[in-house]
C-alpha cells in the first residue's frame, strides 16, 4: 500500500467515531472518510426515514457503482488510446512503405 506505518486513524462518519488502521497517510484516510460521510449524509437527506445501517449499504452501492463507472470509462479510454496509436503506427508503416517504393523507382530511373 502506502510508504506510511500502519497506524489509527480516528474517523467521523455519520456522526460516529472510527478507529481506521490504515498504513495510508492521515489526510488520505480522512478524505476516504469524508467521502463516505458525504455520501451517507445526501441518502440521509433525500427524506427516506432509513436506519443508519441501511444508509451506509446505500452509500456503498452509491460508491460501488461510481468505482464501476469510473473503470468502465477507463476501459473505454484505454480502448480509444489502443485504437488511435494502431491506427497511427498504419499510416506511419504506409508512408514509409510509399516511400520505399518511390525511393526504389528513383533509383532505378538514375540507372
């Protein structure tokens, strides 16, 4: 993981305190814990009476599908980059390849 020893990270969540063993840096971990807060805080205030334990699996499916939809894209872009440099590397080997063949025609005209 992180180049951090493993420590206790003392965290705010809804509310609650957590003790976090992490060997990430503090403000990481803090800025984990933010997002989940954050997270659980804007199910809780869409007005559904949930107990607290249905928000944070709430919150988790939330997180869950913004990590799959964020590979997804990272996927598709990585598809894209993939895409464009074998199309570029083509050109590239046709020019050089027209090249050869107008290089091997002047040289043939010089004999």
């Amino acid at each position: 993981m992180g180049m951090y020893e493993k420590g206790v990270v003392t965290v705010q969540i809804f509310g609650k305190e957590y003790p976090i063993a992490s060997d990430q840096n503090r403000e990481y971990v803090q800025k984990l814990a933010d997002y989940v807060d954050r997270k659980m805080n804007e199910i809780a205030a869409e007005g559904e009476t949930f107990a607290s334990g249905k928000i944070a699996v709430q919150a988790c499916l939330d997180i869950a599908d913004d990590l799959m939809r964020t590979r997804n894209e990272k996927e598709q872009l990585i598809r894209t980059v993939q895409e464009t440099v074998s199309s570029i590397a083509k050109m590239i080997e046709n020019r050089l390849d027209e090249r050869e063949v107008c290089s091997g025609v002047k040289k043939s005209q010089k004999r």
